[in-house]
C-alpha cells in the first residue's frame, strides 16, 4: 500500500506541488509579512519581538510582562502567530534564566514546548509571566504563562530548558 502512494506522488508531482503551492498562498507565505500600513518596517525579526513586549517587573527567578497584539504578527486565522509567541516564550524564559544563572555561564536552550490553548486577537492585551521552575548546576528549567489581560483566561503555555556550560579553569 505504501509503494502505490509512493509511486503515484512521483509519477505526477506536479498535482501534490501545485496544491501544497496553493495552500501556502492561501496562508499568506508568499507575501510580505509585514502589512503596508505597518509601522514596524524595516525592523530585524529580533527586534520586532521586542517591539512587542513591554516588561512590568523583574525578580529573581520570575519577569512579568505584557504584549499587545498588533496586526503584523497575525497568522490567517486572525490570531497571534505561534511563531511570535515561541519567540516571546523563548525571550522571557532565557530573561527569567538569567536572572539565577551566574553571568559568567554561558547557556543554550535545549528545549522549548509551547501548548496554544486558546487564541489571542489583534489589539488584545496579554500577560506574559515567566517563571523559573529549576535551577542547577547544569540545567535551569523555566516556565511561561500567557493570559488575557482581565479576564486572565489562560491562551499558551511554554516551558523552556536551559543547559548551563561550566567555566573552563585553565
């Protein structure tokens, strides 16, 4: 069975490539991602996820902070962009790392999981809270919660894991 569907992706490749082609237009991934009336052109793409963010306060182990969902960073269904909150998630976890971890240790992110539980909409208002969950020797686990502003309806979730590189001593 999986021969035939094999052979018949290959003997017409230009039905599946033409739909696959069409669905991405259909998504808008071969236009700009920017709208023409946005004010956030000409920005790198690390800093139009700071454009976004606004931060409240800073504690060890836990940063509060807020994103107000602009038009650019909308997907086709009308809602934030996945992309755009694993980049905020990924921004506040290795903010809220770095707040435990020495300044001398380099870190990497091993992993990053996002759960997208319910929508944000353009012009909403969401608290971003991030929180570190472990911190050792070698591992800082960090965990993130979108809510909506005021009715703190809980959208995504994200847990980060960092691996701390040791200092060498030579």
């Amino acid at each position: 069975m999986a021969k035939d569907n094999q052979n018949s992706t290959t003997q017409n490749p230009s039905s599946w490539a033409s739909s696959t082609h069409r669905f991405f237009q259909s998504v808008g991934t071969f236009g700009s991602i920017m709208p023409q009336s946005s004010s956030l052109k000409g920005l790198a793409y690390p800093d139009l996820i700071r454009e976004l963010l606004k931060l409240h306060r800073i504690d060890r182990g836990r940063i509060t902070s807020s994103v107000s969902v602009k038009p650019a960073f909308l997907n086709s269904f009308g809602s934030l962009h996945g992309g755009a909150v694993a980049s905020i998630a990924q921004a506040i976890a290795e903010a809220c790392a770095r707040t435990v971890v020495a300044e001398d240790k380099e870190m990497f992110l091993g992993e990053l999981a996002t759960s997208y539980l319910s929508p944000a909409r353009v012009n909403d208002e969401v608290e971003v809270e991030g929180v570190v969950v472990r911190s050792g020797r070698n591992v800082t686990v960090t965990s993130i919660e979108f809510r909506k502003k005021g009715t703190k309806q809980l959208l995504y979730t994200a847990r980060a894991t960092f691996y701390n590189t040791p200092v060498a001593k030579l």
